[in-house]
C-alpha cells in the first residue's frame, strides 16, 4: 500500500454525545493494521438492534468513549495484513466476530466468551463498521466463501444468533418445520 492510501481521511457514522440521537458523520484517519490486525475495506454493514440502542444511548452503552463509529455487522475485503498475519490475505472476503471475550474470566474458560463480562464490542468499545475501512484482530475474523453474496455475509452475526438459540434451546429437530415472528429487535 502505497502512503498516500494510508493518509487517507475517511468519514464514519458515530455516537457524538450522551443524548438520544446524538450521531453524526464524523471525519477519522484510515486506520492502520497492527501486527495481529487485517485492515478491512467495509462494503455492506447491517443495522443492528445494539445500533438503535445505542442512538437512543440506552443504559447498556454508557460505557463507550465517545465519538465512537458504530456497527458491527458488516461484510469486507481485506486490504492489508499486519506482519504476523497469517490467515488471511489481501482480497480475501471476511466477516467479524464482533464480541470478544478476555480469554481470563469463568465464562471465557468454559468456552462461553459470549457472554464475557470483560467482553470487547466492535462499535461500542472501538471504532465499528460504519466507515469505510476497520482494523480488526485476524482471530476475530471469518473467511467468507465465494458463493455468497456480501450483502447476505454481513448479516452473518445476528443470523447466527438466531440459529444457535433454535439448536441450543428448543426440541427443533432438523426434520420439523417452523416459523418464527419476532416482534423485538435482536442485538448484542
């Protein structure tokens, strides 16, 4: 990457202030991969529940330091690698796990980093998807295969959710058909 790419100024959707509605189109530099990171070019992001949440500055976000870009659900290409990358390349299609756990705690060790406690968001904790390029931790990423279209892979996170809840929680077998109405958001 040449250094007039890595100087580029890019504009991103943040939370700006602790109100209700509070966002705007912020400008940010382009972020630059660390040696663990891949540099991500965005090209669909999903609106999540967690987004609305956090427009509303709901409770569960005072956390963040703000401005902050938002969303986690996205789809991109890989643009750059960070020097201890070793799983992915430029050009390769990826997703994000966009909740990460410190790997410490009794959650994490029982393999439920889900609901970590120490837990780290893309979008409330750093800056999200919402912009056109992010940096994002290679074991935090997913590769997506060639046969599906970016617009379905960013929403990959919620979709996952969704299914796992069905497998994890209910007698749905694969042979029984059913249909779900959701009336509430989901989100993080």
């Amino acid at each position: 990457m040449v250094d007039d790419e890595r100087s580029i100024r890019m504009r991103g959707l943040a939370k700006v202030d602790r109100t209700a509605g509070a966002m705007e189109l912020i400008e940010r530099d382009r972020p630059t991969p660390a040696e663990d990171e891949a540099l991500v070019e965005v090209e669909y992001a999903g609106l999540c529940g967690s987004d609305a949440g956090i427009y509303e500055f709901e409770s569960a976000f005072e956390r963040m330091e703000l401005p902050n870009v938002i969303g986690h659900e996205y789809c991109g290409t890989v643009v750059e690698t960070g020097d201890g990358v070793t799983e992915f390349a430029t050009g390769d299609r990826v997703v994000e796990r966009p909740i990460r756990g410190c790997g410490e705690c009794y959650q994490c060790r029982i393999g439920e980093s889900n609901v970590c406690q120490n837990s780290v968001i893309t979008g409330v904790d750093h800056d999200g998807a919402y912009e056109r390029y992010i940096a994002v931790p290679e074991d935090a990423l997913h590769p997506v295969p060639d046969d599906v279209k970016s617009k379905h892979a960013a929403v990959v996170e919620p979709t996952s959710i969704a299914a796992r809840a069905v497998i994890e929680n209910s007698d749905v077998a694969p042979a029984i058909a059913c249909s779900s109405r959701a009336p509430a958001r989901s989100g993080c």
